[in-house]
C-alpha cells in the first residue's frame, strides 16, 4: 500500500510542476488533482469540455508530464486509483460517461494491453512459471471475489494437458487445508487483481511462509500480491468499465497454457483420449 501511495504522489508531482508551465496547464492540473478517480472513466475530449480548453491541450498537458499521451498517462493512473474505487463509484463515473467516445477509449487501451503481454511473454520470470507448472507433481489455482471467475477457465484447460490440477476459493473447505500439500510437490497459482481481496492476501502469504512456491498473476509488480509471492506476472486490465476487464489475463492465460502444452509429453495421445472419451459419451452436438 506505501508504494501505491507514494506512486499517487509522484503522479501528483508531475502536476504540480506541469501547473507552473501555463494558466491552461495550471487549470488542467487542478481539476485531474481533485478527480484522480473519476478521470480514469473520462477521454480527453470530456477532460477538455470540462475546462473549457482544447482536446490538444489536454494530449500536450500529459505531454509535460512525461507521458506518450492522455490515454498513456490515463493508464498509469488507472494502476493506482482503480485499488481504491468502489462499484458504486464505478457505477457513478460510467453513468456520467456512457458515450461513443469512452468505449472508443476502452477499446484503445485493450489493443495497448494484447500489446503488453506479447513483452510480457519474453520476461524471464515467464518462463520460470513455465517450468514450475512443468516441474510440479500438484497445481492448486487459488483466488477470491471476482478474480475467482478466472478459475473454472483455467482449471478446465490446464485439466485437458495434464492430470492434478484443481482450482480452490475461499468458499470450499478445502481452503482450510491447503497447507498439507506437500510443498515440494505444489504450485499455487494466484490469481489477484483490483480490489485484492484480503482473504486471498493472507492466505499467500501463510502459504509462501509454509515453504510453498507461490506464483501470482496480478495487475502490477506493486500489486499487495507481488510481496507474498515467490513469482509475479504483471498482466493489464482495463479499470474504465463499470467492473475490470479481464479479456487480456484470458488472452494470457490461455498463451501460457499454449506454451506448457508444447513441452507436455504424451499430449498428443491425451488429446486423443480424451476426444474418443467425448465420442462415446456424446458430448457435443452433431446433425
């Protein structure tokens, strides 16, 4: 939480410097100070209107900043304020801004995102999550509250190229038990994006303590997650929505799974099995 805020400081650092550039910029800055959260959910034409100064002058202000650009500074707010905004909050600000212009900018920001998680695949601590999952006997994916909707997802692919994957909230019983796993046989997997649950915050770090590895996919290398894990992957979200956009960890999680599968032996032949076991039982549709 200290290097969140002292990331909100600096933010609010560059604005006091950009402030002493020009009466525009002194505007600008003022009004983004006071509305740090809201901002997140605003393009540059509604910043604009709101101060009675051009789109231009707004793309320049973010400029002086140090930024590629409203929308490259917009993201880097986004990595801070959207840990703090509640869903009515988020209701509020949506509300106010439902227009063309703002999926627009949705939409841009989730292009920059797939961007990100092509470097992302080239980190090293990428390919140590791909060796972990390759060398552990036990995958456990563990996550709470909405970041939990990641799981059956994941679980479901992991189980089609390799036996021992389960997936675990803190609404099962086995929650309360994770800890007798054999620590030298399990990987746990987390996943834990904004708002970060407390539950699955502590149980990291009680697991990590245990002598567990603990990999965590979140949304920031300062994410609370980041420090009660052994390994973390960085993957945007888009926080402009009324609730987070989780279409880049899919897009993540099924490259990662992608990747795992080409070094999985035998998986041709489980793959197989598999489709005839869907025959005989006649899973899918057929005219």
């Amino acid at each position: 939480m200290d290097q969140v805020i002292s990331a909100i400081e600096k933010i609010r650092a560059q604005l006091a410097q950009a402030s002493k550039e020009s009466p525009t910029y002194e505007k600008l800055a003022y009004y983004i100070d006071k509305n740090l959260m809201r901002i997140i959910f605003m393009t540059a034409n509604e910043v604009a209107a709101e101060n009675n100064v051009s789109q231009g002058s707004v793309s320049r202000f973010c400029t002086s900043l140090g930024y590629r650009g409203y929308n490259d500074f917009l993201r880097n707010v986004q990595q801070y304020v959207s840990k703090e905004i509640t869903a009515p909050q988020r209701f509020q600000y949506t509300s106010q801004n439902n227009n063309d212009h703002t999926i627009s900018n949705i939409l841009e920001m989730e292009h920059k995102n797939i961007d990100e998680i092509e470097a992302l695949l080239h980190h090293p601590n990428y390919e140590k999550l791909v060796s972990l999952i390759l060398s552990k006997e036990h995958i456990v994916l563990i996550s709470a509250r909405m970041s939990a909707t990641l799981l059956p997802y994941t679980c479901y692919l992991f189980n089609k190229i390799r036996d021992d994957v389960s997936s675990v909230t803190p609404y099962l019983p086995q929650w309360d038990t994770l800890n007798l796993q054999d620590p030298q046989k399990t990987l746990f997997l987390s996943f834990a994006f904004p708002r970060y649950p407390n539950v699955l915050l502590s149980k990291m770090e009680e697991l990590q303590k245990a002598g567990f590895q603990v990999a965590a996919i979140t949304d920031s290398l300062i994410s609370p997650a980041s420090a009660v894990a052994n390994l973390t992957l960085a993957v945007p979200v888009t926080s402009s929505s009324i609730f987070d956009i989780y279409s880049s960890p899919l897009l993540f999680i099924n490259l990662l799974i992608r990747n795992v599968s080409k070094r999985t032996q035998g998986l041709s032949e489980r793959l197989q099995s598999i489709e005839r076991q869907d025959e005989i039982h006649g899973i899918y549709y057929k005219r």
